[in-house]
C-alpha cells in the first residue's frame, strides 16, 4: 500500500559522463554564472585534481574569483564561519556568485554551509535543523570526488560542531545543489579503503532509506537499483580502482541513493554513525559499513518482505526463503561485502572506546536520523546494537 502522503524533492540537473569536468565551463554557463568560488581541500589540490576541473573552465564566460583549499576531513562549524581568511567573507569579497564545491561530502557540505553565511548573512548555528532557510540561496555547483556521500544531490549539509563533539544537520530545498558533475575520471584515484568506506555509506543511505518510515515509491525504485548496481560494483572498484567502468557505476549509485534518501530519509545506522564521528572521529563511511547489518538486524521484524528485496538485488537467491530467512541473506551479504572490501568489521578496530558506547548511544537518540527508522528505538536497544558492533 501506499503511503497516505509523501513528498519527493528533485534536486539538481546531473551531468555525468567520462571526462564530463571537461564541460564544466559550458555547463556553468546555463545557470546564468560568471565568478566561481572554488570549496576544496589540499590533498585534491596536490594530485591536480582541482586543476584538472578548473581546466574545464577554458573558453567560457566563467572565471574563478577565488579557491579555499583547507577543508579537512570532517566539514566544521568553526571552519565554515570563521575559517582561514573568513571563509564566506572571502567569496563576498571576491564577488562570487556561484560557489563550486569539489572533493567529497566534507568539501560539499562545507560549501553548502558556507552559502548560508554568503547569501543570508549571521550565523551558521542559527540555520541548523529543519527548513530554517526559506529562500534561494546563491546557487551551488557539486563536483564529487568520491562515489558515496550523494551531498551532491541532497538538501541537507552534516557539519561538526567541535565545542561540543555533535555533527549538525541542516536542512532545506534550498541547500541542494544547482548542478551536479558525475565524472569518474576524478574518481580513479581514490585509494581502495576510502573506496570502500564511501561505497558502503552510499550501500546505506540506499538500504536505510529503503526500509525507513518515511519511504516513497520513488524512492524506493532508486534506493533498490542503487543497491544492485553497488552490490555488482563495490569490489571491483576498490580492488581494480583503475576499472573506470566501475567507478562510473558507484559514482551514478551513490548518486541516486542521494536522491533517494533526501526525500526517503535514514534511520539508526546513521543515527550511531553520526554520533561515532562526532565524538571519536570516526569517518563516516567506516561507521555506517560496521553498523549496518547491526542496524538491519535490529530493524528485521519491521521490514521483513524489504530485507529480502535487498538481498535478492545483492545478487542472492532468495525464492525459497521466507521474508525473515531472506532478510538474514541480505545481512549476510553485507557484512561479507565490507570483509571482502578490506573493512573493519567492529568498533573495537575503529578507535571507539568501549566504556563510550553510553555515550554514543544517548548521542544516537537525539540525532534526527533515529526519528525516521522503522522500528522504534529505545536507549537501551541502541545500546545493545552498540555492544553488538563492538
Ligand atoms: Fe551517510
């Protein structure tokens, strides 16, 4: 049955191709732009990444008004407002009137708050939650690096709040991108762990969305076909990164599981994952890989008919299998999916304290992700689900 109501928000215009940052100056001309501020980070700088995009400025009415470079792993509050230089001052200075975020959900997010700053004026804290921000905002430019986060896609931004170790959300329409730029050519550097890690966050925005209360149909069509193209694609493009193909199938998943989950919403995986980066800094990607099949195994009984689904899209046959058997299946495939990708498969190997699993757990509570999984959650259950991935 459907849902009674649902919404789903279509965010930007996607441009994907092979070498497709060779357009970028063509394709920024449609939005009506011509100064471009640039939200980076060193390490893309030094592998000529930024400059290889930034080539394909070459021959249009766009030119580039200023870079920032030193976005670090971890978007933060302290960098957006009152970065290096002043972050958002220095795109008013210098009279951007696009910003182009290039690198990974760090990178996206940041610029993403940094355009509150721009456009609205005051303070990032005083926009955080949901649709605070009622009005266009400057328009935004998202050119992923990694094939994961789906930031380039999605109306919300994920910024630490280092005073007191708790990653924000923001939330509205117009945080989403204008354009995204999908060229795995700026993908194949990638080194195989954070392949991997970024691909199993993508897996579970795509399998969280899929089984939360908030699902859609469209949604749902999106999340499933991302699980399968992930499910063909993840290992191959850790093991064989040179495999452009498969890199190009991982950035175009993580893509739709963006749009997926920007509407369909997440649930306790990334409720504990936020909470594991915000207090131990553990990167994100590398959280949600080592909670998921705890977070799916919690939820089960809530979705049991959806686990199968997920299984039989990763490949596996589930004809004769009752629902909860077939979701055991899809659980399985998942753990065995982030072995044979290389990842740690506990807390324990990820920095995380065992006697800080309370405090993770009653971080996890109050994060907006919780409120949208499909099995209610307690303190208590949030924390055995700990224990258990520990
Ligand atoms: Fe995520």
């Amino acid at each position: 049955m459907l849902p009674e109501y649902f919404e789903f928000f279509v965010p930007a215009r996607i441009a994907a191709g092979r070498g497709m940052s060779g357009s970028l100056g063509p394709e920024m001309e449609k939005l009506g732009v011509r100064r471009a501020f640039v939200v980076t980070d060193q390490v893309l700088m030094q592998l000529g990444l930024v400059q290889k995009v930034l080539d394909g400025l070459a021959g249009s009415a766009v030119e580039v008004a200023g870079i920032f470079d030193e976005v670090r792993p971890n978007s933060e509050v302290g960098l957006v407002e009152k970065g290096p230089g002043d972050l958002p001052e220095l795109a008013r200075v210098a009279g951007a009137d696009v910003l182009v975020a290039i690198g990974g959900g760090s990178n996206i997010d940041t610029a993403k708050g940094m355009n509150i700053i721009l456009s609205e004026g005051g303070h990032l804290l005083d926009y955080e939650g949901f649709g605070v921000i009622t009005r266009p905002l400057k328009p935004l430019v998202a050119i992923p690096t990694t094939a994961g986060t789906g930031s380039e896609v999605t109306q919300f931004a994920v910024i630490k709040h280092e005073a007191i170790h708790t990653k924000l959300s923001f939330s509205s329409p117009y945080l989403a991108p204008n354009l995204a730029i999908l060229d795995p050519e700026l993908t194949v550097n990638l080194p195989p762990k954070l392949t991997a890690s970024t691909g199993m966050d993508a897996l579970t925005h795509a399998v969280e969305t899929y089984v939360s209360t908030s699902w859609n149909p469209i949604a749902d069509g999106l999340a499933l076909e991302a699980i399968r193209i992930i499910g063909a694609n993840l290992v191959e493009a850790t093991t064989n990164g040179g495999n452009l193909e498969a890199r190009y199938q991982m950035l175009v998943a993580s893509t739709m599981a963006g749009m997926a989950f920007s509407s369909g919403m997440v649930g306790c995986v990334h409720a504990m994952a936020h909470a594991a980066g915000g207090l131990f800094d553990v990167p994100h990607g590398i959280a949600n890989s080592i909670l998921l099949p705890y977070g799916m195994e919690y939820n089960l009984e809530a979705r049991p008919e959806k686990f199968r689904e997920i299984a039989r899209a990763l490949g596996n046959d589930v004809e004769d299998q009752d629902p909860k058997a077939g979701g055991w299946t899809a659980i399985e495939a998942v753990f065995d999916l982030a072995e044979r990708c290389g990842l740690p498969r506990a807390l324990s190997e990820a920095g995380v304290p065992e006697e800080g699993l309370p405090t993770m757990a009653e971080a996890a509570m109050v994060d907006g992700a919780i409120f949208t999984n499909p099995r209610p959650a307690e303190y208590d259950e949030i924390l055995a689900v700990l224990k258990k991935a520990y």
